[in-house]
C-alpha cells in the first residue's frame, strides 16, 4: 500500500466527506447552481495563485536536483490548470480584471496559508503532504465521474470534469503520490503519524472550500 493510500484510509470520514461532498455531487449532476460555479471559480483562481506558492517552496526545501525538477514540473502542470481556469471563468462571465479584484474567502485563507505555513516550517514531506490531498482528490472525483458515468448530457460542467479527468492531470496526481512515497520510505512511525495530521487538516480544508462554494461565502 502506498503511503497516499494509507494517508487516504486513515482520514476516514474526513476524506469522504471531502470527495463525496454536496458540491461534488451537484456539479456530477449538472445541478449545481450556476452562482455557486462561479463563486468557487474566483476564489479557486485566488487558491491557485498561492498553491504555485507552496509548491514553488519545494524548490528552496530541495536536497538535490531531481527534487528541483519535481517542483519545477508540478509547478509547470498548475501554470496549465490556471490556464484553463481563466478559460473557464471567461466561458462562466467572469473577467481576469474581475478575477484580480476578488476578495479572498475565509476558507481560502485558511486553507492556503495553511499548507504554506506547513511547507515553510516543515521538510519536503510536510509540504507535499498538505498539498497531496487538492491534487490527488481532484483526480480521483473526476475519475469517479467518468467512470461511474455520473454525467448527463449536456453537463455545464462537463469542461471541469474533463479537464481532470484528463491523462496529463491524472498523470500528474499520480507522479505526486510516487514522489511522496519516496519522501515517506525512511521515516519513522511518529514522523508518519504527524504528517497524517496534516493530511486530514488538508483534506477538512477541502471540504470546507467546496462547502464555501455552496454557500456562496
């Protein structure tokens, strides 16, 4: 078993919650109401801005060059994500000038400053174990969606679905997990036990974004 897996196992319900969450649901089904896309569209945008923040931490906290070029590479496959999430807020009436001059949400807040928080006080495995959890969920729930083919026809948010859905992005989640495992392999129970507690503080920060999106805080 991995150690995203044994992370993952061990966070019951918090990872459930997470990746089975209302807002999940909705957005499957294509009824998630269009305000609520939007709202979580900008502060996804605010999230992101700080996500290439953190990651871009892995390159000072590197040990060695293949280190660097995880990183560099994790950090060049979110540029794209932004890429298409201003796309998509465009698509959604939603302006980069808009996107820009929106306020940061409390949930955005804390979780981002979190994960920073952990890389900056933290090693490598803090900071890739707080941000395991954004990466690797978002490939398993639109896995989840295509393959239990929760989508309707003419899904609004069919776009969303594909993109993380795609190979490139399920590559990617895949690439951070493997990565991980080498961070984890020679440390000792206790080390464990403390990134575990990170990774189900991540994983409640997640449900707690969607939940932010559903109530249009």
């Amino acid at each position: 078993m991995s150690i995203i897996q044994q992370f993952i196992k061990q966070a019951t319900p918090h990872w459930q919650d997470y990746t089975h969450h209302e807002f999940v649901q909705q957005l499957a089904k294509g009824t998630l109401p269009k305000n609520a896309f939007q709202h979580y569209l900008k502060q996804d945008y605010l999230f992101l801005f700080q996500y290439s923040r953190a990651i871009s931490l892995g390159i000072y906290k590197a040990e060695n060059f293949a280190q660097i070029r995880q990183a560099q590479q994790a950090n060049d496959e979110l540029l794209k994500e932004i890429d298409l999430h201003i796309q998509f807020c465009n698509e959604w009436g939603i302006s980069e000038q808009e996107l820009f001059s929106t306020q940061e949400s409390s949930a955005c807040v804390a979780y981002t400053r979190y994960v920073l928080d952990c890389g900056i006080k933290g090693g490598l495995a803090e900071l890739y174990t707080a941000i395991a959890p954004c990466a690797i969920g978002y490939a398993e729930i639109a896995k989840y969606i295509v393959e239990q083919q929760l989508s309707p026809e003419n899904n609004p948010y069919q776009a969303w679905i594909d993109a993380y859905a795609s190979p490139s992005f399920q590559q990617a989640a895949q690439d951070l997990a493997l990565f991980l495992d080498e961070l984890c392999a020679s440390l000792s129970p206790q080390q464990l036990q403390s990134l575990q507690a990170i990774f189900n503080t991540a994983t409640r920060m997640e449900s707690a974004f969607w939940q932010m999106g559903l109530d249009l805080s």
